[in-house]
C-alpha cells in the first residue's frame, strides 16, 4: 500500500497540471450557467451537481490522483449529459483516461469534447486517437489545433509570423517581441506536416534552466548565448550554441532546410508505456506562443 500511495504521489505530481486548465474552463462555465441556465433545462440535474464535480476536482482531502479524477468525472457525465459543462468534463475524463491506459474510452470523450481550445488536451487526444487506430481523425485534431494556433498568433501584436508553404507541408516563422519566460524562446521555425505526421520546431531560445546552470559552471553570465534546439514529439536535441553575432536572417537558410527533411519523413507515432499513454514532450515548444495551455 505504501508503495502504490507513493506512486501515486509521484505519478500525479508530474500530471496535475494537464488538468488545472480544463478544471478551471469548466468551473467558468459553470459561473455562466448559473447565471444564464433556465428552469427546463435545470430540472433533469441542477448546477449544484456541477458544483459538487468541481469541489471534488479541487478537495485537499482526496489525492487528485487520474483513478480519482475519472471516477467523479465519469459520475458527472452520466448524471448530466445535458449539462453545459458536458464537454469540458468530456475534455477532462479523456485526459485522465489516457493517463490510466483506458485508450478506447479516452477516444470516446475526446470526441465527446467537440472541438478543443486547450493545447495539452489537443496533443492528448491526437496521440489517443494514433492509439486507437483512427489515423484520420487524430490528424484532423492536429490540422484544427494549427489552424487556432495560428490564427491566435496573427492577431497577436508582439508576433511576427510568415507562412511558406514546401513539399510535405507548411513552415512557419516566428518572431517574438520579448522572450518566453518559461521557455526562453525569441524566435522559432515550426514545420507541419500536410497529410500524417506531428509537427517539428527549431527554436532560438535563452533557455532559463541552462543559463542558470551555465552559470553555476562558469561562475559568469553570457548574455549574448542563446541555444539552437530542434523539437520532435519525443526528442528534443540541442544543434549548439550561438551569439547575437549570427542574426536568425542568417540561420533561416538552414533551418528552413532542416524542416523541409523532416517533412519528408515525419514522426507518425504514438507511445505506451506501463503508466498510460506518453504525450509529446514540450507542447509548448512544439507549437511556441500558443497563450493558453
């Protein structure tokens, strides 16, 4: 028992994030309904039940662990089909359900869910429905996630992006006004694929971490070294360090030339492994500058 709770403990603790957007999109919805629900609609299951799902969702008396997580979801969603926080519990139980390896139910909320806004929950259903053998639709989930990325992107002031259609898909480049906090990237070149296939990222970053460690080694600080890194779903490698004395003008060459590799032959694959399904690493460098996670 003491090792299964530690597990659990461990397990979670990388995982809860993945759930806090949808938890807090759904209790929003919630507010709203209270607000704009009409007696006929309240009579099948009142927003009280909702709100007994969300205190469940955020009690410090039960560890969040996926079972816990599926379990009240799954109640909600049975209870309250009709409810309007239907496909954001759809969008939750998905998560949790991939992460406990239950795939084919995964799939069905996922589709449940609708179309998705949040990222995470995008990657988690594209890589269930590669699971589950429904190639088709898991591309179709990647190709809406883009377009939103990138209409999110064009309307954002501090973003330059240019689109260059190549043989085997789409390149676009990013300029960033001001840095990533969390990532450190200022500009990026992300290659998606046209027919199957996940998308691929170079990236000019100051990545945080490695500058702080830099730091610890050398006992100086380099501000003018950022970091080339190439993003794949599950590899990340780093091509080399560079100084503000090569321009990203003077890389787009290579990069965009590197990409269109990769778009010849792209990561098509999906992960298991014993602890449920493994999500692409770094969504977020992935698909940079995506303001909602």
């Amino acid at each position: 028992m003491g090792v299964r709770k530690n597990f659990f403990k461990r397990y979670f603790g990388k995982r809860a994030r993945h759930y806090l957007g949808a938890v807090i999109a759904a209790a929003v919805t919630s507010f709203v309904a209270i607000n704009m629900l009409s007696k006929a609609w309240a009579q099948d299951c009142s927003i009280s039940a909702a709100m007994d799902w969300q205190r469940a969702l955020h009690s410090t008396d039960i560890e969040q662990s996926p079972e816990h997580i599926s379990a009240v979801t799954e109640a909600f969603l049975s209870a309250c089909p009709e409810r309007p926080e239907f496909f954001e519990a759809s969008r939750i139980a998905g998560m949790a359900s991939a992460d406990l390896g239950d795939l084919d139910r995964a799939a069905m909320h996922f589709e449940n869910a609708g179309p998705m806004t949040e990222r995470l929950a995008n990657f988690y259903a594209i890589s269930t429905f590669l699971a589950v053998d429904q190639g088709r639709l898991a591309w179709r989930t990647r190709d809406r996630l883009v377009e939103a990325w990138r209409s999110r992107l064009e309307r954002a002031p501090q973003v330059s992006l240019n689109a260059q259609p190549v043989e085997g898909g789409m390149i676009y480049q990013l300029f960033f006004q001001e840095t990533d906090k969390n990532t450190g990237i200022r500009t990026a070149w992300v290659a998606v694929p046209t027919g199957p296939g996940w998308p691929a990222t170079l990236t000019f970053s100051r990545d945080p971490m490695r500058l702080a460690f830099r730091r610890v080694r050398t006992g100086t600080a380099q501000n003018d070294l950022r970091y080339v890194d190439f993003h794949r779903c599950f590899v990340r490698r780093s091509l080399g360090e560079i100084t503000t004395k090569l321009t990203s003008t003077e890389f787009d060459a290579a990069a965009r030339a590197s990409l269109t590799a990769y778009l010849a032959n792209p990561d098509q694959r999906t992960r298991r492994t014993d602890e449920g399904l493994e999500i692409c690493y770094s969504p977020a460098r992935l698909l940079p500058g995506v303001p909602n996670n």
